[in-house]
C-alpha cells in the first residue's frame, strides 16, 4: 500500500511538473506573439515616420527650388526696373537736347528772317 501512495504521489508530481511545462510553454508562446505583434506596430510606426520625413524632405527641396526661383525673378525684375530708370533718362535727356537743338535751329532761322527784313526796309527806305 505505501508502495502504491509512493507511485501515485510520483505520478502526480510528474502530472503537476507535466502541466506546468504545458504552462509555461503556453505562457512563453502567448509572450512571444505579444512581442512579435509590438515588433510589427513598431515597424509599421517607423515606416510611417520614415515616409513622412522623406516628404517633408521632398517639400523642403521643392521650397528651397521656389525661394531661389522667387530671388532670381526679383533680381531680374530689379535689373529691368534700373534698365527702365535709366533709358527714361536717357530719353529725357534726348529730348532736352532735341528740343534745344530746334529751338536754336528756329533761333537761327528766325534772326536770319529779321536780318532779310532788315535790309529789304533799309533799301526800301534809300
């Protein structure tokens, strides 16, 4: 009868160890899946990171392209604003010695008119 409790008792601790490793096996695959699943999440978060800043990255160029696009059209615009100062000037100062040019061209034309008139009274009046 001992001999039977000794046996059973071994058989119980064996079932007990048995069910334990079933356990913990259990309990090791339940944790191993939990982490692969946080390892997923973690691997879809830096992707998303990862496209998002290489958009941003994109944008920044594209921005980068329009200011310097934006400097260049201002520094053309400053360029033609300086060129149509000065041939406003230019042609200001054309057209002041155009102007002077006739009026001393008319100048002449009308003292050589008053010269003619002039001598055509003095021989009148001899």
């Amino acid at each position: 009868k001992n001999k039977r409790q000794m046996e059973r008792a071994l058989l119980e601790s064996e079932k007990k160890k048995r069910e334990n490793a079933e356990k913990e096996t259990e309990k090791i695959a339940r944790e191993t899946m939990e982490l692969m699943e946080r390892l997923r999440q973690i691997e879809e978060q830096t992707k998303r990171a990862q496209d998002e800043l290489e958009e941003q990255t994109r944008r920044v160029l594209e921005l980068e392209k329009e200011r310097t696009t934006a400097q260049e059209e201002a520094e053309r615009l400053d360029m033609d604003h300086k060129a149509a100062v000065e041939a406003k000037a230019a042609l200001l100062h054309d057209s002041e010695t155009q102007s002077q040019e006739s009026l001393a061209t008319e100048l002449e034309e009308l003292t050589s008119k008053i010269s003619q008139l002039e001598d055509a009274k003095k021989k009148k009046d001899d």
